[in-house]
C-alpha cells in the first residue's frame, strides 16, 4: 500500500514545476565511454516520488552515527530531523525507519542491518549517509566533510612553509589524514603550491638511495633553501614496519593500527643530515589532524550535507532501503550497499591528477626503472572486461602464490587491475588447479621488488584474494 507524498501540499514546493522524480530515471556511474562501450552500470536518481510506502504518523526514524568526528557531521543530522519533520510530518524521530551516518566499516554494519531486517521480513527502511573524511568510499564524486578538510589543512601548510622559510635549510613536516586513501594529502598539495613533497599510501617510496627521499631533499634545499613536505597518515607504513621490527596491531574495529609516520620521517631526515654533515637543517613537524576532524563545516560541505540529508529521506519514505545516498556524476542518487562496500576508493598513481601534482611538486615518483616503464605501459580505465584467455604457457613456480575462485574484474581496485593485466601480458598467470576451479598467480623475485610487492600484496588480500608463500600451503587448505 502507498500514500500520497506530502509533499503535494508543501507551501514550500508549490512553485517548484516538476519536484517529483519519475521511477525510471538513473544516473550512469561512468560518463566517458567509448562508442561501443556497454551501457555500465546506472543508479536510481535520488529525490521524492509521487507516492511513498510509509504513513508519516506511524513512521518512527532512527539515526546512528559512527566513528570519528567529521566537518558537516551536525549538518546531517539536523537535515534529516528537518526533513522528516517539515516535509513528511515525522514526529517520532526515533526508531524504525534507519538512517545510518559513517564510513566504510559504518555502511558494512548498515548492510548487515538491512540483510538482517530483509530475512525477518520487517518493515523498516535501512538508509545510509557516507561519511570519511578520507573521502575513501567508491562510487561517489566525494564525501562530506572533504572539501572542509582540504580548505583547513591548508592553514597547516602555510604555518609549515613560514616556518621552513623563515631559517636557512628549514623542513616543514605536515602530516594530514589519510590511512589508505592519500586524497586529502593530494588536493591539499595542489591547492597550496607550497609544497615540494607529497607522499600517500598509494605511492611507495624509499629513503636512501639514488633517486631516493633524502636526495631530493638534498636537492631541494640547495636550490630554494626551503622545503614542506605534506605525508598521509598511512603512507610508507612498510618502511616503518621494517625500521621498527614490530607485528601488525589492530584496533577495536579490526583496522590496522598506524604508527606515527609523520614523526618517523621527521626523525629519519634529522637523523640522515646529521649523520652524514651534509648541511645544518631545522625541521618542524605540525599534526592538524583533531583541528582539522573538530571544524565546523565550510559552505560547499554545508550545502552537500543537506542534498545528502534530504535525499536519504525522499528514499526511505518512498520504501527504497539497503542505500546510500550520494552524489554520482554531479546527481543525488541511491547507490547499494555492495557497489559501496566492496572496495576502498584510492588515488591512482596512474591517473592523469596524480600525474598534475607531481608536475606541480616537481617532485620523483620514487619508482624504479622497471615500475615506472610498466606503469607506462598502462591504459585508460577499462569500460569493459579484460580481452583474452589466461595465457597456458609454462612457467616454474618460485615466489608468491596468489589464488581466487572466479576474479571479479569489477571488484578489483584499481592497482590490482593493472598489476593483474601486467601478468597476463608477461605469461605469468596459470590455472593448474582445475579441480578446485582457482587461479594461481607464479611471482618471479625479478619481476617486482619487495616494497612494491608488499602494498600489492595487501591490495590483492583486500579485494578477496588468498595469498600464500609456498603452493603446499594452497594444498593443505583447500
């Protein structure tokens, strides 16, 4: 059974010539396509319907936030309360209907939620708000509370770039947010023009070394005397792991612990430049991460809270549920949950804006003769499934085994996807183990370097792959 909408009798909508959105409309999820690409993938339009499945004087609305703080959080929360109230006559703002505000740990118990409430056969609406300051969730344009974490990070990144001005070989340090997505680092860097060094998780580096960190500090310095340097929290959390000799940590919520690399490089600089008497240098080292998370929403932030806010209500009380609300192509639209949890979004190393920032930075990409030819190699995002059959030519075991039942090419990141369709080209990837239906992938020690092929390594685990150092240990498992 279902309702009128509310929304005929509005004041506030009466002017408004066409308010409803029309069932059949969608908003595609890739809008530069080839001409003889698929139609891909396309997600409800968000906004009111005509009719609405739940009667506003039994509704009962529930909002659960999540994690951290984050700019725009408030924001949410008061524009669904509003929503409900003013648009659709909700007194009871507590209960049923579900509206679920978090990051990607936060939509994955939103999804359990909803699995849960289908098999009970409940009437109740399960609808999710992305919110990382990270900006890490898939699928969407971006989540709220970046563009205010950007704008802010900057304050830390001019107080860096005074400080290292303002003495002879000075070193600003600034370490932003970022565990495994380095995008607030990234647009930070470009929006500053102050900063000569970025690092994010997505990109490894190395400190020694010829075309390594300490010599192009080195080399900086010399030339402009001066330097900021700009680190994501989870960048180069190898290195530290290797320096330290220390096991992975994890938290309450099962994510990994992160060590403070922002005071690691910090000291490892320190350390390189007195150790070798190259030249006196002062560094200071500046965390704004709490500033940055307590801050009130900017204006951009505030406006794309409220559309986030308004949209996940027109989708619950129309009866849609097991969304997210979030912005697609520049449109409000309900994405699954499984389009929102089955990936992390990360910066691609590949892409043409990393590329923008280490024109800007004019910094190294750090990678090796060999990773940066490969890299090279690289196409444009694929619009479609991968060409070819896995190669059947013989090639002898040595390093890494990689194994996954049926490879799901739209579930991969990004850095899989490349590193999967490199194999392929060099006759790497086998299916000796018909009987069990799985893929091996043979690594030679040649063919990629440790550091690389550890972040690949959890890369590949995250996106559903097991992973194993010796193909018995396959054997005894399966």
């Amino acid at each position: 059974m279902t309702y009128p909408n509310p929304l005929r009798f509005n004041p506030a909508y009466s002017v408004v010539k066409q308010y409803f959105v029309h069932l059949d409309d969608s908003v595609p999820q890739k809008i530069v396509v080839h001409k003889d690409s698929p139609r891909g993938v396309h997600f409800r339009r968000a906004g009111p319907r005509q009719k609405v499945y739940f009667n506003s004087d039994e509704v009962h609305a529930c909002i659960v936030t999540c994690g951290g703080l984050c700019p725009g959080l408030n924001t949410v929360i008061r524009e669904i309360v509003c929503g409900l109230y003013h648009m659709y006559g909700v007194n009871k703002i507590l209960g049923i209907d579900v509206y679920i505000i978090g990051g990607d740990g936060t939509q994955k118990g939103a999804a359990v939620i909803y699995e849960e409430v289908r098999r009970r056969g409940l009437k109740v609406a399960v609808a999710g708000i992305p919110k990382t300051i990270d900006n890490d969730i898939p699928v969407i344009d971006k989540s709220f509370g970046f563009d205010t974490a950007v704008e802010e990070a900057q304050r830390a990144i001019n107080a860096a770039h005074v400080e290292a001005e303002s003495t002879e070989n000075g070193v600003g340090v600034v370490k932003l947010m970022g565990r495994y997505s380095g995008f607030i680092a990234m647009y930070a860097t470009l929006a500053s023009r102050d900063v000569d060094l970025c690092l994010i998780p997505e990109s490894p580096f190395y400190l020694e070394g010829e075309g390594g960190l300490f010599e192009f500090v080195e080399k900086r310095l010399k030339e402009s005397g001066h330097m900021v340097i700009v680190i994501a929290e989870g960048a180069g959390q190898e290195l530290l792991a290797e320096s330290l000799q220390s096991a992975d940590q994890k938290d309450a919520s099962g994510n990994k612990l992160l060590r403070d690399v922002g005071l690691w490089i910090s000291h490892k600089i320190k350390e390189h430049f007195a150790k070798n008497h190259k030249m006196d240098i002062t560094l200071k080292y500046i965390d704004p991460t709490y500033m940055i998370r307590a801050i009130p929403s900017n204006a951009s932030d505030n406006v794309y809270c409220t559309l986030l806010a308004q949209s996940a209500v027109h989708g619950a009380m129309a009866g849609y549920t097991g969304f997210t609300s979030g912005l697609v192509n520049g449109r409000q639209t309900y994405i699954p949950f499984n389009r929102i949890t089955e990936k992390q979004n990360m910066v691609v190393i590949t892409d043409r804006m990393w590329a923008r920032l280490l024109s800007s930075t004019n910094q190294p990409s750090f990678l090796g003769p060999k990773d940066l030819a490969e890299a090279k190699k690289q196409e444009e995002h694929p619009t479609g499934l991968l060409d070819g059959e896995n190669c059947k030519e013989d090639h002898q075991p040595e390093l890494l085994f990689i194994f996954e039942k049926n490879i799901v090419w739209s579930k991969l990141c990004w850095q899989c996807y490349l590193f999967i369709k490199a194999l392929l080209k060099q006759k790497l990837w086998k299916q000796p183990y018909s009987d069990h239906g799985s893929l091996l992938l043979v690594l030679d020690n040649d063919f990629l370097k440790g550091r690389v092929r550890t972040i690949l390594k959890e890369h590949l685990v995250g996106c559903g792959f097991a992973v194993f150092r010796d193909s018995r240990e396959k054997a005894t498992t399966t």
